[in-house]
C-alpha cells in the first residue's frame, strides 16, 4: 500500500560540501528551509522529486521531508528535519572550527 | 597480503588514492552518478551523513606515534573544522570534509602510512586492539604483532573484499579484556597452555541489532596455524552466511542458525584444505613483528617526586588515583588521557590537543600514543619521575580530567548530531549526564556508562553498567536503558528497565539509579556486583519512583 501524501518539501545534500540544500519555488537550490517551496499536492511532489533527481552535480540523495508550512515559510515537523535545518545541537567547544564554519 | 614487507606499502596507497581523486573527479564532473560513486566513496572510508561528508581514517590496533598524530591534528586544521571525533573502534573521524579536498587529506594521511582503507564496506574492518598493549602488568604478550599480522594478510585479501557483510576482528593479549574481543565477529585472545603460546578463538560475538557474545569456537589454537583458520572461518561463512537480509548477514547469525558445532566442524574441513597453502612465511613475519613491537628501553628512574607532587598537589594526587594504569615497569606508569571534560563531546580532540598530546609523547612518552575504545588517549609508557610535568601540560591543554573509568567518562557515539542513521540525539544526554554526576563521581567509582543513537549499538550501550540507547518514538526523542551489562573478559549484555525516558529526563533518571546504587552497595561494590545481589527491582523502583507516587 502506498504511503499517504504528507505535504513538504524537497531536501538533498550538497555534492561538494555535502551540507543540507532545500528545492526552492524557482528551481534554485537554497539552504534555508524557510526558503523552500512547500509543496501540497503528490503530482507536484513527483515532478520537483524528478527534477532534483536531474541535477546529480549538485543534489545527492533527494527525498521528500514532510514540513508544516508557516508565514515565514516551511518548518520542519519532525525532530530529525529540525536537526539537519539546524546543524548538531552540540557544537564542539567555541573556539574550534570558527575558521570555516 | 602476505608479501608485503611493509604494508600497505607506500605506493600501494598512492596508488589507491589516485585512483579514488579519479573516481571524485568524475563523479563532480557527472561522468558518474551518486549510485556509481558511493561505493567508490565508502571503500575509501567516505560516508555522507547529516549535514556534511565524514571521513573515517583507521588507526591500526589503537597506536599511533607522535608524527602521526601531527597529522591528524594537521589535516582537522586544513581541511575540515580543526578537531577529530575518536570512536569506539580506534578510528578517527573528520565531520566536516569537502569532497573535493578528501583526496587531498588521504595523500597527507599516507605521508605517514595512515589511510581509510576498509573502514567502511562488507571487508575486514580495521583490527582493534588492547589500547594498554605492550605496556599493561597483566600482559601475557603484546597483541599487536599479531593484530598487525591479521591487518596484513586481511588488507585488499581478495577473497574478502565482498563478504555479507562487515566483519570486525580484535586481538587482546591479556587476561583482562580490554579489546571487547567478545563482542567482535572474531576475537583472539593469546593464551598459553603447558607454557606453550597460542590462541583462543572466538567467533559470532556483536552488539547491534542483535547483540551476541561471542563463544568460544576453539580453546588452543596453534601459533602457526592462526591465519589458515582464521582463513576458513572467513571462507565458511562467506559460502554459508546469508545475503538476503542485510540484518542476517553478520556471522553472529550464521553460526547461531547453523549451531556453533556444525559451524566448527565445517571450519575443520575448511581448515584441512586451507592449511598447507601456509608454509610458514607468516610465522617469520610474525617473528619480524615481533622485533619491531619490542618495548622500548625504559631506564630505571627515581620516583620521590612523584610521591612528593602527590602530597603537594590535590589535582595531581586526584589525577593519578584515576587516570594511571599499571606499567610492566617499576617506576613507569600507563598515563590515560581523557578526552571527557565535563560537558564536553565524548571524544573529540582539537588540533592544538592533539599536537600538544603528540610533543607530550616525545617528550615523556617514547613516542608512542593509543587511542581507547573509550574513546581516550594513552601516553602508554610514562615514568613516573615525568608525570608532574606531564599533568601540568596536559592541564593547559584542557586534557587533565581526572575521570578515566568514571561515571562522566560516558562512551557516547555522534547520534542525531551527525549521523544519517541515527534515531536520537547522544551527545547532548552524554553531557548532561556528566555535568550532573561530575561532582560525586570520585564517591561513585568505577562505573560505564555507554550511550547509542541508534539500535547499531556503536556506543556500545549494551555492555555498559548502564546503557542508553536513542530511539525515535512516534516522532520524539525517547531513551531506552539497561543495567547490567559488562565489556570485560566475561562479556554480559545488560537488560532492558522498562518504559523508556523523554530526552528532558534522561539525566534525571540516570541520576536516581546512581543514588539507588550508593545506597544499596556494600562496601567495595561495584555496580554490577550490587545489581546481581539485590536484582534489578531496586533499581527500577528508582528509576520509575514517579510513576509510582503517582499511581498512589
Ligand atoms: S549507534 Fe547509530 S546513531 Fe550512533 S553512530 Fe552508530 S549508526 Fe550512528
């Protein structure tokens, strides 16, 4: 039985950097969540799943992340979302790593 | 592979890493998709998790010397964030690569013969060994010429490079286990039998999804004969072991399905086969291992001021009650490092510490460093004449917490923090655990607390005193624990409470079972010895009291 559409938004990895990217409305890839295209309908969905899928130089591993859409855009519904929207929760200590953070 | 003089070899990796800047070449231009690449990536140690490529670089049984360690901390400086992450298998991991750098960090990584090379993939991971090897008192025998024997003759085997799945060996030399050889595919452990030395071996030991503790497949093996076994172990299950089931596929399952007997008895056979393809090059190998592990010289050094620092200094008299180990020789000791300060990420270490680590080693250390499956460092032969000057050092560092083996010297693996896998968070619940116990943790004593983020089991919770594994309920955070469970010679999974903790309680609950065992131990107790005499009930009566006061 297919899983039941939840509204949200396309998330991928950077291929460079590998850090977190968002599909945004115009097709640009962004890395504030808040900036991504909230997407409610499955015909939607699967058409910017494809089109993520179309672009391997720039986004690895694209899926669909189910997300809450605000006023100040999508926000993430599940803690695992919220954790790749906010980098570890536990950084290492403050002086290390500002360098190239 | 056994005809290697020095493995692997200097132009074996540049080769390797050649190939691989190929391989991400390619892979940024298009010319090969992420389903082509990944493979490619993860037989180079190369994982892509939450929020950034990862970099696991292996560090053979656990030693290092202090150029090593330079690099390490260089390649944190240049390439990623300026720290590495030790883990529970005696690797390092850089969570910030880019990957267009990483071919770049495995070139300055081979400078000194250090690499990722099976650190990932369905090969023989990196051998693991006694972090005290060659140093501890109770040593029979230095494991590592033969934990470096099985590296060389498992390295790029070309039978093994597509096994079932991952298979993880540990070799220990010592009566008390300190490689957790029981919860390894493959364990051996030297032994001696009417003052002859061989090997006891132990098969289908693993935490994980399933956790099994490994069982004894043959008591005295022969020295000569440990590779051809080892090599039909490997053969037998690599035919027999499942495919169809990634979560089957571990050996641990194998032989519970097949039954140890009939396992072993299909070894035998393989092993008849196998033997007279080893005409005994392995066995001068050995002996050449042997001499280059050979301990250093350690020169008779007066002790009086170390006793004299004791007295004069509570910090350095605190520090070494905890963090010293028994050496074989008089006036030496075994200096651990932790890399637990209070509050602190379990296991990571900036460059500026582990440069500072690396000069303490050439300077009191005899150039040689461990890395601990508890996730701390070791300056393994120290006199104790240099242990003041030592302290000192360390304590500039942010290195001298006196907390090796207590309550806040907390195995935590990187949870939601980093990892694609995980279902919760560990770091964080690490450090709130340790702030909370950090003040009457020296009352405590001994006491393992191990912490997972997932059922992979990397944090090792299973065999802690107390274990807490991270799962994802029904869209929260929640923290399953167990009590019990022992990583030493007589490996014990420990067994679950009951209902699970939010992660806002999770220190609280910790807490209170720390305060039951201060009030139920008899002097002298360890935790687990005062759980096996009072049972479980105490302890959860602890951990559960609110909900029985509410129920009331
Ligand atoms: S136990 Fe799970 S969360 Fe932790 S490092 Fe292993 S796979 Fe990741």
């Amino acid at each position: 039985m297919a899983k039941r559409f939840q509204p949200g938004i396309v998330s991928a990895n950077d291929l460079l950097s590998g850090a977190v990217i968002y599909l945004a409305k115009d097709g640009t890839w962004v890395s504030s969540m808040a900036k991504a295209e909230f997407i409610t309908d499955e015909a939607r969905a699967a058409a910017r799943l494809t089109l993520a899928e179309g672009q391997p130089e720039i986004a690895v591993g694209p899926y669909l992340a189910p997300a809450d859409d605000t006023d100040a855009g999508p926000v993430p519904n599940h803690f695992r979302e919220s954790f790749r929207a906010q980098g570890p929760s536990a950084p290492a200590r403050k002086s290390w790593g500002q360098a190239h953070a | 592979m056994l005809d290697a003089q020095e493995n692997p070899t200097r132009s074996y990796l540049d080769r390797r890493v050649a190939e691989f800047r190929s391989q991400v070449q390619r892979r940024i231009d298009g010319a090969l998709t992420e389903d082509e690449f990944r493979p490619f990536r993860l037989m180079n140690g190369l994982y892509l998790q939450l929020h950034a490529y990862m970099l696991r670089v292996a560090i053979p049984y656990g030693t290092l010397n202090a150029d090593q360690l330079d690099v390490l901390a260089e390649v944190s400086e240049r390439w990623d964030r300026g720290y590495g992450h030790f883990t529970t298998r005696q690797n390092i991991q850089y969570n910030w690569p880019k990957l267009p750098d990483v071919p770049d960090m495995l070139a300055r990584l081979a400078d000194v013969n250090l690499h990722a090379i099976q650190t990932s993939g369905n090969t023989i991971r990196n051998v693991t060994s006694d972090p005290l090897a060659g140093a501890h008192a109770d040593e029979l025998m230095d494991p590592r010429p033969v934990a470096e024997l099985i590296r060389i003759w498992s390295t790029d085997h070309p039978e093994f490079q597509f096994l079932g799945r991952k298979f993880k060996i540990a070799v220990t030399g010592s009566p008390s286990d300190r490689a957790v050889t029981k919860a390894h595919d493959l364990g051996v452990r030297i032994v001696t039998r009417n003052g002859e030395t061989g090997y006891q071996i132990l098969v289908g030991g693993g935490l994980g999804r399933t956790p099994v503790v490994g069982k004894v497949i043959r008591e005295f093996l022969p020295k000569a004969d440990l590779l051809p076994y080892l090599e039909a172990v490997l053969s037998v299950y690599n035919l027999a072991g499942r495919r169809d089931n990634k979560y089957k596929a571990r050996i641990k399952i194998t032989v519970n399905e097949m039954g140890l007997e009939a396992f072993s008895a299909r070894v035998d056979e393989a092993f008849t086969r196998i033997r007279p393809a080893f005409s005994g090059a392995d066995q001068t190998l050995l002996e050449e291992l042997q001499s280059a592990f050979a301990p250093p010289v350690l020169p008779p050094r007066d002790t009086g001021g170390f006793d004299a620092a004791r007295r004069a200094d509570p910090g350095f008299a605190s520090w070494s009650d905890v963090n010293l180990r028994d050496h074989f020789a008089d006036g030496y000791a075994i200096a651990m490092i932790s890399l637990k300060p209070h509050g602190g990420v379990p296991g990571d270490a900036s460059a500026g510490q582990m440069r500072a680590v690396a000069q303490l080693a050439r300077d009191f250390g005899h150039d040689e460093i461990r890395v601990t499956q508890e996730q701390n460092l070791v300056l393994p032969h120290v006199a104790k004449a240099d242990l003041p000057a030592l302290y000192a050092r360390l304590k500039a560092q942010g290195l001298a917490t006196a907390n090796v083996g207590l309550a806040s010297d907390i195995i935590a693996c990187p949870g939601m923090d980093y990892c694609a896998l995980a279902t919760a968070r560990s770091i964080p619940v690490a450090q709130q655990i340790a702030e909370t116990l950090a003040d009457h943790e020296i009352e405590v004593g001994e006491m393992a607390i191990k912490i997972s983020g997932c059922i992979n089991a990397c944090g090792h919770h299973h065999i802690g005193d107390i274990g807490i594994l991270g799962l994802d309920r029904a869209g929260v955070e929640n923290y399953q624990i167990t009590l019990g469970g022992d990583a030493g010679t007589d490996m014990r999974i420990g067994e679950k409470t009951g209902r699970g903790f939010s992660y806002d309680e999770v220190a609280g609950a910790v807490e209170r079972l720390i305060h039951a065992y201060l009030d139920l131990r008899d002097e002298g107790e360890r935790f687990r010895e005062t759980l096996a005499r009072t049972g479980a009930e105490p302890f959860k009566a602890a951990l559960y009291e609110e909900d029985t006061a509410h129920a009331a």
